[in-house]
C-alpha cells in the first residue's frame, strides 16, 4: 500500500462487540491497497469499519447513531452522519472531532451524502415536504397532498450560507411517471441519494426516484442538463437507461462514473434485474451519453436499494452490491481490475447490508516522541530528538513537497498522470492529497502546502 510514513507508527484500535460475519473469499496482488471504509445497516447499531486487504479489521468502534456514510472526504478527514442529532461529523486523523455542520435556514440534512471541500466549504441536502393541491395539477388529484421537495446547500468554512438550491423551482411532480396518476396523498417524487462537484465545478445530483442525473449551476441555481429519467436530454449510444441509480461521481473531461440498480432493467435486457457499474462519456453538444465501461458480476447480482461504486487510484474499481437479502447474501463488496477481473471480494452473511464501502489511503496517526529528517524525499526517524521536525505528519507535508523533484530523473522517468484521492484525475492543487503515478510504476502521495 502507498502510505505515507506517518502511517507506519499507527497503533490499530479494536473495540469488537460482535463477531466478524464477512469473508474475503477473493484476494489477489492486484487489488488496491487501500483500507476499506464501511458502517453495516441494520439495528442494533452496528459499528464503522476499517478493514486492511487481508481481512483484518484494524479499527472497529461502535458510535451508536453516528457513522452513517462513513468515508474519508476531499478534506482528506473523516466524515459520517448522526441520526441523532442530524448533522455530519467530521473527524481528524488523531481521532478528534474537529465539526459538525448541519443545515441552515431550518432545514434538516440528509444522511444520503455529504461533501467536505478542501476549500473548507461544505455541501449537504435537505429533503422539503410541502402541502400542494394536487387537484389543480390532475384530475382525481389530493387538494392536501404532501409532495417532496429538495434542498441543496453549500456553507463556507464558518457556516455561513453562501448557496442554495430548492427543487421547487425546478422540477415537477408528474416528472416521477412511477407515481402516475399522482392521485395518492404522499407524493416523495425525488429521492435524491448522491451530489459531486464535475470538473468546471458545478453540482452533478442524483435522484433515485427520477431515474436522473442533473447538472446544476453552481453559481445561478439553474439546470445545465438532465440526464436519464423523463425528461432526459441525451441519447444513450450503446446502452440501456439506467433506473434507481447510486453514487454519481464525476471522473473528469465528461466522464462519469455511477452504479446503476437497475430495478427497472429487466424491460431493457430481457432477462431479470441486473445492478451494475457503469461508466458513460457525455457529449454535450450532440447530447449523446455513450457507455465506454461496465461491470456485472458474474453471478448477475440485483440490488434494488443502496450500493455504489467507486474508481480507485490504480484505475481498478469497486462496486458495493449493498443489499442482496432477496438472495438470501447480505451484502457483496467486489474490486475488479481494468479487465473486469475480479482482484478483491468481501462477503457480508445474510442480515446485513453496506450503503457504501469504500477504499481510502488513510489511517490515524499517533505522534510519537521522535523527531524526524527529510532525507531523499523521504521522512525519516532521526533517532536522536534533534530533527528538523517534531512529527512525522509535519515532515511529510513539507519533505514530500519540496524535495520530490530530486527522487526522480526527469530523463528517465515519466509523470503519466496525478489523480485525487477518489481516483479523478486532476492538476496540482494546494492543500489536497494527490497522488502521482509515474512511467516506472511507481506511485508518490503528495500535498503542496502554502
């Protein structure tokens, strides 16, 4: 595993209150080595997970209602949810909780996903119900329906309100044709379930319920397009629609990355259900959607709620088939390589199921008394006391970025790409972990500090 240094000084904590109820029945070098991040559903509360490639859990504690979507963030900290008290936690590498953000304006956020920015904004939604007479929309219609709505908010570093966007002004009821003839008195017509940033920065959003992935202004509030559901602007080349869908994340350049339930599959396929990853290149001007990348496991796996997918720094992907109760099999996390190969697999027993799973270069790191030594472009242990830096973390965030330009020959060794912690590629940026992979396979963890 690329870890930075600091890493190798951690010490794994271990509160087990349950017995271990997942398997690592595929297991091969190819896998990525990062942790795997997870909380499993269900009640009693069940707690978050830290598990390295060989199975072993290296920090397992259970935070009662807290630990929802548990993950590490673009801040490179911990974030995860409390049903408690509504809000998201976020959580430093010493295992301090350094905020909570919560929605403003009265709203209460939702614990489908979250953002924190290494701006040091924060993006979260709120779900809004309203009355609505639905008589004057249908006939037969509710005069005192409730129909849901949608908030989308972005708070600044102290908390303050600086974006926010309300479905109302956006979207429709009847564009949810499942709730066709809009007659019944509850009308939750979006379900929105995932948010990213795309690549020129505005908000991509999923909506479960819409079968829709919407591009929206970050900067107006207005829609850029809309993608899949009823009121989709592209033509699929290639492919099929996708229905229920997870986790959108933006890969860069019009690229895009989601898990594809597929609940409604089966009409397109002509076989059952069948959930899968999917990738899809947009374009925009001939407002095409083209499939250039899928995954469906070998034992054609179907799981109508939660899951989702995530591209890994190496390129290989994982995709967690989170509910597969119907099946009688808990939950499926799979690692599959460029060529589809599966390289990792864990599984959950029946009972259980993972909303997300997720894999993440990071651990906590407890400082030691040492002090250390930037040498080669590496930290190292002075052994004495009298190194130029206190801790490891503090070495490594000023060595790595000023003496990594003399690890590699420029004459022999190329830069092929530098991707963040999600696996997107990018540019160099301040103050955000970023990884660089090089012609002679090697791959460096950077930050470049102010």
């Amino acid at each position: 595993m690329i870890r930075l240094l600091i890493l190798l000084f951690c010490s794994p904590v271990s509160l087990f209150s349950q017995p271990v109820t997942f398997n690592i029945t595929v297991n091969t070098s190819d896998t990525w080595h990062g942790n795997l991040f997870f909380k499993r559903g269900g009640t009693p509360q069940k707690p978050v997970k830290i598990v390295d490639t060989t199975g072993t859990e290296i920090f397992s504690q259970n935070w009662g209602p807290k630990g929802g979507d548990f993950k590490v963030n673009y801040n490179n900290k911990l974030s995860y949810f409390d049903r408690s008290s509504k809000g998201w936690f976020i959580m430093d590498s010493l295992q301090n909780e350094v905020d909570s953000v919560y929605c403003q304006n009265g709203y209460i956020a939702d614990n489908h996903d979250f953002l924190a920015l290494a701006n040091g904004n924060y993006v979260l939604f709120a779900y809004d119900e309203q009355p609505y007479a639905m008589d004057t929309v249908v006939p037969g219609g509710d005069p005192n329906a409730t129909i849901e709505g949608l908030i989308i908010q972005e708070l600044d570093s102290n908390h303050n309100l600086i974006f926010e966007w309300k479905s109302w002004d956006h979207f429709h009821i009847t564009d949810n044709t499942y709730l066709s003839p809009w007659t019944n008195s509850n009308l939750p017509f979006i379900h929105a379930n995932a948010i990213d940033i795309d690549f020129d920065g505005h908000f991509l959003l999923s909506s479960r319920a819409l079968d829709e992935i919407t591009k929206i202004h970050r900067t107006t509030g207005n829609i850029i397009w809309r993608w899949g559901g009823s009121q989709n602007e592209f033509v699929f080349v290639n492919d099929y629609p996708f229905t229920h869908q997870h986790t959108i994340r933006s890969l860069g350049a019009n690229r895009y990355l989601l898990f594809d339930n597929g609940n409604y599959s089966a009409q397109y396929t002509g076989t059952g259900n069948i959930s899968r990853a999917v990738e899809y290149v947009l374009d925009t001007n001939l407002m095409e959607a083209t499939k250039v990348w899928e995954f469906v496991h070998p034992d054609s796996l179907y799981t109508p709620s939660i899951g989702g997918v995530q591209r890994l720094p190496n390129g290989n992907t994982l995709i967690n088939f989170g509910n597969l109760q119907w099946l009688n099999k808990g939950s499926v996390v799979t690692e599959v390589d460029t060529n589809n190969q599966i390289v990792f697999q864990l599984e959950y027993n029946d009972g259980a199921t993972l909303y997300r799973a997720q894999k993440f270069d990071w651990f906590f790191y407890t400082p030691s008394n040492s002090s250390w030594d930037c040498v080669a472009g590496s930290c190292v242990d002075s052994g004495t006391g009298m190194g130029l830096y206190t801790d490891s973390l503090q070495c490594v965030l000023n060595c790595q970025t000023t003496a990594i330009t003399n690890v590699k020959d420029p004459t022999t060794v190329r830069l092929i790409k530098i991707t963040d912690i999600l696996g997107r590629e990018t540019l160099p940026t301040k103050n955000i972990p970023l990884f660089y992979f090089y012609s002679d396979g090697t791959v460096t963890r950077r930050m470049i500090v102010h």
